[in-house]
C-alpha cells in the first residue's frame, strides 16, 4: 500500500487497518485517510472561510468523476480505485457540521451520520457498525468541545450507545476501534484509542477474534 497514504492515517486507525481483509483493505484506508484529512481541516476552524474553501473543494472532488480528479493525492488516488466515492460527501458534510456557531442536537446528528456513511462505504454496513461509528466518532469528539453543554451533550449520547453485537469479519477495522473507544471511555481518556500496551494488546485480541 501507497506509504504516503499510510503517512495520511492515525495510529489507532492504521493498527485497526492491519486487520483488514483484502476485500476492503484498501477502502478503508482510503477512509481512514480522507477522515484524517478532513479533520486536520477543522483544526483551523478559527479560520472558518478557510475552512469552509478546503471542505468544499474535497466535496467538490468526491462529486466529480474521477477522470476529472487530479493526480498525485495518495489519498485521491486510493479512493480512484474505490467504487462510488461520490457517496463520501456525507462525511464532508459531517465534518462541516462542526463548523456551526451553535453546536447542538442537529450538528452532532450531521456529524455522526458523515462517519456513518463513511465506514459503510468501507465495508462497515448494519446495525452493529453503526453503533460502533458513533461511539468511534462520539469518543473522538469529546475532548475536542470546550463548552460544558457541548460536552454533557455528547458524554450523554455515549452513554446511551447499545452494546455492539459481534460484526462480521469484513468490518473487523471498525470493531478494533470500537473496542479502544470503548475502553477509552471507561477509563475517562476520550480521544486517546491507544494509550499504552493494554490497549495494543485489546486492539490484537479485538484484530484476531473480533471480541
């Protein structure tokens, strides 16, 4: 795989990627990393203008046809290989939500529906992956909100996830990340997935048998 797409991709992320199947190895890094670069986007969002011309330009991309992308992105050029990357404008979306003055219900609904469909672009369908995304993406919000509000809002909607039922074996990523942020959670470090060896060997155990 291309390393500069690698280079794109969060330890947590690329070390759930090892447990990948072919089938959807690729997908989901292309996933993993295009998140990664969005998110790297709304860390300016002092610079909101700015922000919002960055977002628009990969929702501009992921609309096109891929004839029409340019060459030389690694993170472009894996998802060239994919089909219907157009779908992962939803999680441009997403990540857009955040950019609003008042964050609340409808942009915290915006913003998890984006990873949603994002992991289900990668191979991450079904009840199960879609409560391990919002638990994924609820963890990796929460030390990113200043605003008490903000974040009761958010700690409320993780403690109100259902358990995750065992996914398949093509959706093994999603459930080694479910896992971290799981345990993240527990232990009260939301948005460090990988904190140190219980948590490597969680992610082993988690990549082998997906429990």
């Amino acid at each position: 795989m291309d390393e500069a797409l690698l280079a794109d991709i969060a330890p947590p992320q690329r070390l759930a990627l090892a447990y990948a199947g072919k089938a959807t190895r690729l997908s989901f890094a292309a996933v993993f990393a295009l998140d990664a670069r969005l998110a790297k986007i709304i860390r300016a969002r002092r610079e909101v203008v700015l922000v919002q011309m960055r977002l628009a330009w990969w929702r501009d991309m992921l609309a096109r046809p891929v004839s029409e992308w340019p060459k030389g992105d690694a993170v472009l050029g894996a998802l060239r290989q994919c089909e219907a990357p157009d779908r992962l404008g939803a999680l441009v979306d997403g990540w857009e939500a955040l950019l609003a003055e008042e964050f609340g219900e409808e942009q915290l609904d915006a913003y998890c529906a984006g990873r949603q469909a994002a992991f289900a672009f990668a191979g991450g369908q079904g009840e199960g992956a879609a409560i391990a995304s919002d638990r994924v993406s609820l963890v990796e919000l929460l030390p990113n909100l200043s605003s008490p509000e903000e974040r009761s809002l958010v700690a409320d909607r993780l403690d109100a996830l259902e358990p995750t039922p065992k996914m398949p074996r093509a959706q093994r990523p999603l459930a080694v990340l479910d896992g971290l942020a799981n345990r993240a959670h527990r232990a009260g470090r939301s948005g460090d997935l990988l904190a140190g060896p219980g948590d490597m060997v969680a992610a082993i155990r988690l990549g082998l048998l997906g429990r």
